[in-house]
C-alpha cells in the first residue's frame, strides 16, 4: 500500500493561518501566539495523512507566505535593502521581503506557473553571498517525528529555484542565473545532511520546470546539479516531482537518467502524454510516483479509470515500484468539504476537496494491493453517473450560442484611434488621465453590513441604503482627490469572481472553500457545474446609482470572461473554451445593459488572461485565440463613444503582448510597479501600441506609501516609451485589501505626480 501526497494546503480549513498571520502584521499578537497557531496546523495535517493511511506525507510543505520566498532564506539569499547580516533569518526580514516596508519595497510577486498561487522572485546575481539560513525544513521533520509520523522533507529543487530567479538590481538582464549552481548546491549537501542526521529516509525535490520548454543548457544543469548532490543523497530515497503538464521528452530523458534519484513523480492529470513515455521506457529499478487524483480542481476522482490506469503502469514498474499520489500538490484546492453543510447535497456528491483526495490515494492504493472497499467504490461510481445524467447541468438554448461563436470573428467595427478621438470629445479627459482599479478598502463594517444581509439580519433596505452610503463617501473621497475617471469601489462584492458567479446559472458556492492566492490573500472560487447563463442585470442599478453621485465618468465594473473561468473551478466535463464563450455571452448581455443605462466607461477585467495560457508554447496559439476572442464577444455591440477599459495584474505580459493588442481594448491598466518595470521593455523594443494603456504607478499589496516624486519619476519613465495621449495614471491594482490610512496619502500623492508631470508637459510645449 504506497500512497503519497505532493502537498498540502497550509492554511487550515477555515482560514486559521490567515488570521493568525494578519493579526501578528497587525502587532494585536505576538510571533509565539503566530507560531502556536502554525505548529497547531501542521500537526494536524500530518495527523489527518496518518489516519488516512497515507505512506509518504510530506513536511516542509507549510509556509508563513511562501515556499519560494523560504527557499530564498534558506540559501540566505536576501537582496541587501533588506540589512541582513547573517545567522537565522527572523520574521522581520522575511516579512519585509515578502510585503515591504516603511523604507523598502517588497520583491517581485509573480504566478506560479499557470495557477492563481503567487511566488515571490529571488534577485540573485554573482554577489549574493549564500549561505545556511533557515532550518525550518529540519525543524520541521524533527517536529513530525516528535510526534510519531516519518515524513517526506520537500524542497524547491535547486534548478527550479535558478529558473524561476530573476537578476537582481544593477545586475545584467543576462546574467545567466544558473552559473549560480555552485554556489548554492552545498546549502543544500548542509540540508541534506541535517535531514539524514535527523533521521529522514525520504527526501523529495520539487522540479516543476522540468515541464517547461527547456533548453539543452538548462535540462544540462539537471544533470550537473543531481551528480553533486548524488554522494550527499547515498542512502537517501530521493523523488523528484514535477507537475502542471507533459514532461518532454528530451526532459524525461534527462529526468529518469539523474544520478542519485530513486523516485519520479509526474502528473498523470494534465500531463497524459507522459504516460506513453512512461509505457516507451521506464528505469526498471526506479519508483514511479503516478499523480492520478487531480490536485487542481475539486471534482471527485473517477476512481474506476484510475484503478484501470494504475493496473496498466504495475504492469510496466512492478507491484513494489508503484506509489499512487497526487497530480500536484493540494494547495492550489479547498481545504475539506466536511466544512460545507449549506452546499446543495447533489452538487456535493460530486464533489472532493483537499482532504477528500487524500482518501481517495488510499482508496487506490489499497484497492492496487488487492484490499478494494467496494463501498467506497460503489459510492463514487454512483456519484459520477449522477453528475454525467443529472438535468441541472445542461442548457440546449445556451450550448446552441456558445457553439455558433466558434467559426466566427467578433470585433468592434471601427478602429482604436477613432473610437479614442470619439471618446475623448465626449469625456473631455485632461493629458494624463487619472483612475483606479475598481475596489476601493472593504472595511470591517463595511463585510459586516454584507454578511448581516446574508445572514437576513438586516432587511435589504438597510442593505441598500448601507450600501449606496458607502458608494457615495468613495464617490466624494475622488472628486476631493481630483481623480478624473471614478470608481463606485465595489462594496456590494465579496470577490470579483464570485460576485458574477452568484447571479450567473451553472454556478455552485462553497462556504468554507478558500484557496491561498498570496501571503494570507484567500479566494474562494466559483463551481462551474453546467452551463452559464445571465438570468437578470448583474450590476446595472449600482453603477447606475453611483454614476447619479457624479459628473465625472464612473467606470462600469465587470470581470471578464476567461477571469471568472481561470479563477473558478471549471468543469471536467467539456472543453475549457466551450465554458469561456458561454460567460462571454453573459458579460455581453451585461456590457450593453450598462451602455443603454448611460455608462460611458466600462471595464472588463482580464486579470487571469496570462495565468491560462498553456505551459507549453506549442498550445500557447489555440488558447489565445479562444481567450482573446472571448474578450472581444463582450463588447463587440458597444458603440465607438463606450470606452472599454481592462485590467491585468502580476504576471510576465512581455510573451504575448501582440495578443493584448489584439483584445481591441480602448485602454488597458496593468501591472507594472513591483516588477521593476518590465511591461515598459516591451515598449523600448520597438512595440507599438496606439490604444490608452495605465502602467500601474504603484504596488498596492505593500502598506508602503509613495511619494509624489517617486511616482512622478516612473510616469516619466513611462513617458519616455510611451505617447503622452495614450497614458493613464493609476495603481497597479485593486484597493480592496489596504486601509483608507495608506488609500488616501497613496491616491494624494499619485494625483499630485500626474499634475506636476502635466505642468511639465504644458511648460515644455
């Protein structure tokens, strides 16, 4: 019976970590209180492994905000704003690496691969000097081990780590970060050899780049990085796990030929081509970790076809070699659906969270051994066959819509230029035009007012008149700012996803189904069940009466079509774009709704866009073609004087940059602050872009507040790459999860930087 599981989620099945974390930023609790609630957790999950029967359980998985970021301390590779001197990396330096602070900037924050998870990006260069500076992964084994589990330590391999770096400040964009190899291979020998003094008898290496198109350099430091470490590693069993896709075949190769590894772990979810590899040739005296029960959407495991799968590789490795696992680590799903009493009782059946697919590994496992429970078989069989022929997942009339889309082009009849001449005649915008994201802070009162109403504590004139007070105290605080196009701030939403999901059909909701984004930033995706329809208006009589509120234009806030998709859990069941035309049909409706209710300025927000695309560049063209062309389906029907506005955030745009133009949008608004600017290389290249664009001025996920000068200073930097009559000044995100102390000064300041830069611009003419 071997079982396995990649990881776990860390923040707790209702949020305990979150909690914990904000109330210690927060100075209302001490490290102790913070570190109690930590230790509380982790002995829970491993409990929870070791009750399930679960053989490998890994440990180190747990993070305070994330595991790249507890790489970077364990290699003592902190970028040196940070002042650290050396020993033990505390708190406040990893806190202040991972969120800012007062004087510095946070790191970069980027997606892991194409999830919703955010990693902090080392800065590394050939001055680091790297040394042995977090134990915590020792720390926690021992810590297992006290109480009575063995477990599996897991790193973020050494080359994953490399690839996944950026160079740092002041360092060539060349520098080519794997030369750093050397330099960092004996930290991990020192904790290798910790964790075999302490007793481990497994270790895994998470690799997951491994799946990417790497170059022959790149699958080379593979081979040079495991040959090291392979005297280090004797008399270890040593996984190295990769996920998220196929495995090519040169990395397979590579992969399977590593000196020193005894286990490799693959996802069999979204990598089923790697099975045909697996079948071609696998070390006849290597362990196969064979990821068959889904660690990134929550549907329940097809338990049958899994066995039938299990069988046909047993009969390839061997009985003994075979481990059943998860296709990734279960951090990227929700906790335990114990937790959901108010969730349709049909629905659920179909459902398994985090805590469910560590049963169904050992369902397999045990049923590999020959130990099959044929209840619990029967059950999910019975649970699948219900999903597959039950009515409330299927619309004719919707289907019928969806699919006349596809052999056809949707685009706006005009071309950008004359719609942005038409616009600005009728919105008459300063050079330079101000805005926001969209959500201003959610205050404490402001959520209890939302769940009050819930909860039918209040009556929904209460809710209302809570509500539009609320609009109209953002609406005041722009006009006092002298922001030129406004914002209502989004106090009626609890999520940019949810919002939609709750009023559109096809959508199933979970009370307790939180996934960890960032830091201690939880979401809680949708269900996407069946087919997606708009019963009624979504947002029209908000915007509506926000818009009454002002003479400046209130922006129309909508997320877009391949957003509410890549942040949902999507069904299994039909093509992805299939699910992502559909929602481009009810955003359509809504779009022109808005338009007809005398919104001028309407933004659809494709946060998620670049999150999608395919980790392969050979699936980048199909899938950037149904996701732009969503986009698109929203707001073909508008009129040239509707401006249509985006919204991207925290990842690399660079590659597919030629696709955000082709989105037809009249002005996109995009990360750019945290990232050292490097939306604006893009433009240095040589990439015209002729629609209005607002790289963002600011990070809005630091409590750090700008000054005017330093704002001033990244406007001219945009300027000198970019047309002056297509800039927009805003934020690089959302307001939602910062607190009107640092809102105000931040919004003052940006403001006050666009004005002097405006002076600039007149005096120089």
């Amino acid at each position: 019976m071997a079982s396995h599981i990649v990881g776990y989620p860390r923040m707790g099945p209702k949020r305990e970590l979150k909690f914990a974390l904000e109330s210690f930023w927060d100075g209302k609790s001490s490290a102790d209180d913070l570190q109690k609630v930590a230790t509380e957790l982790r002995a829970s999950i491993w409990k929870q492994m070791s009750g399930a029967g679960i053989k490998y359980i890994p440990s180190n998985t747990f993070s305070y905000y994330d595991q790249v970021l507890d790489t970077v301390t364990m290699l003592g590779a902190v970028p040196p704003r940070y002042n650290f001197n050396g020993g033990e990396i505390g708190h406040d330096i990893y806190f202040s690496m991972a969120r800012g602070n007062a004087s510095v900037p946070a790191m970069e924050m980027t997606k892991w691969f194409d999830t919703n998870y955010h990693f902090i990006v080392p800065e590394l260069g050939p001055e680091v000097n790297f040394s042995y500076s977090s134990h915590k992964a020792v720390n926690e084994y021992k810590e297992a081990k006290e109480l009575g589990i063995d477990t599996v330590p897991v790193l973020v391999g050494p080359v994953t780590f490399l690839l996944l770096s950026k160079p740092a400040k002041g360092v060539e964009k060349s520098f080519p970060l794997l030369s750093l190899l050397d330099k960092i291979l004996p930290i991990y020998k020192e904790v290798i050899s910790e964790l075999k003094a302490a007793g481990a008898s497994w270790i895994q290496f998470d690799e997951p780049t491994l799946v990417l198109d790497l170059e022959s350099h790149q699958l080379e430091a593979f081979t040079k990085a495991y040959a090291e470490l392979a005297s280090s590693l004797s008399g270890l069993n040593v996984l190295v796990e990769t996920y998220f896709a196929d495995v090519p075949v040169g990395a397979f190769k590579t992969l399977t030929a590593l000196q020193g590894v005894t286990a490799f772990g693959f996802d069999l979810v979204r990598g089923t081509k790697t099975l045909d590899l697996i079948k071609g040739g696998f070390p006849t005296d290597k362990y196969l970790f064979a990821g068959v029960v889904d660690g990134r959407n929550i549907w329940a495991n097809d338990l049958s076809e899994s066995l039938s799968t299990l069988q046909s590789l047993e009969a390839i490795v061997g009985k003994d070699k075979l481990v059943v696992s998860t296709s990734t680590s279960l951090l990227h799903t929700a906790v335990d659906l114990v937790n959901e009493t108010k969730l349709d009782k049909e629905i659920k059946s179909w459902l398994a969270f985090a805590a469910q697919k560590v049963l169904e590994v050992n369902a397999l496992a045990t049923a590999l051994a020959g130990q099959k429970n044929e209840e619990f078989f029967s059950a999910n069989a019975a649970a699948l066959s219900s999903r597959k022929s039950s009515p409330r997942v299927t619309n004719e009339a919707v289907q019928k819509a969806a699919s006349a889309l596809k052999g056809s082009d949707h685009r706006r009849s005009t071309n950008v230029s004359a719609r942005l001449d038409a616009q600005q005649k009728k919105l008459n915008l300063p050079v330079l035009p101000t805005t926001t994201i969209g959500s201003f802070p959610q205050t404490v009162e402001l959520r209890r007012v939302r769940r009050e109403y819930k909860a039918n504590k209040i009556s929904e004139d209460d809710y209302v008149k809570a509500i539009k007070e609320e609009i109209n105290k953002v609406v005041k605080l722009q006009e006092e700012l002298d922001i030129d196009v406004l914002v209502h701030g989004e106090p009626e939403r609890n999520d940019m996803v949810e919002y939609f999901g709750e009023q559109l059909s096809g959508f199933a909701f979970t009370a307790n189904g939180w996934v960890q984004s960032y830091g201690s930033r939880c979401v809680k995706p949708p269900i996407i069940y069946g087919d997606v329809s708009r019963p009624k208006p979504m947002t029209v009589f908000w915007s509506s009466e926000a818009q009454s509120m002002t003479k400046r234009p209130m922006k129309g806030m909508l997320t877009g079509p391949v957003t509410i998709l890549n942040w949902s859990f999507v069904r299994n069941d039909q093509p992805r774009f299939e699910t992502c035309y559909q929602i481009a049909l009810a955003i359509k409706d809504e779009v022109e709704d808005l338009e007809k209710a005398g919104i001028t300025v309407i933004q659809i927000d494709e946060a998620a866009l670049r999150e999608g695309l395919p980790l392969r560049k050979a699936e980048h063209a199909f899938y950037l073609d149904w996701a732009v062309h969503s986009f698109r389906i929203t707001n073909t029907g508008v009129q040239d004087t509707t401006q249509i506005h985006t919204h991207m955030c925290y990842s690399n745009f660079n590659d597919i940059i030629h696709s955000i133009i082709n989105m037809d949008a009249d002005v996109i608004t995009i990360e750019n602050s945290r990232s050292d600017e490097k939306l604006l290389s893009v433009f240095r290249e040589g990439v015209k872009y002729g629609a209005g664009i607002g790289p963002g001025v600011y990070d809005i996920h630091s409590p750090r507040i700008p000054s005017t000068e330093e704002i001033a200073d990244r406007i001219n930097k945009m300027l000198a790459v970019l047309d002056t009559n297509i800039l927009w000044v805003n934020p690089d995100c959302g307001l939602k999860t910062r607190k009107y102390t640092e809102v105000k000064p931040a919004l003052q300041n940006m403001v006050a930087a666009a004005k002097v830069i405006r002076t600039q611009l007149s005096s120089a003419k």
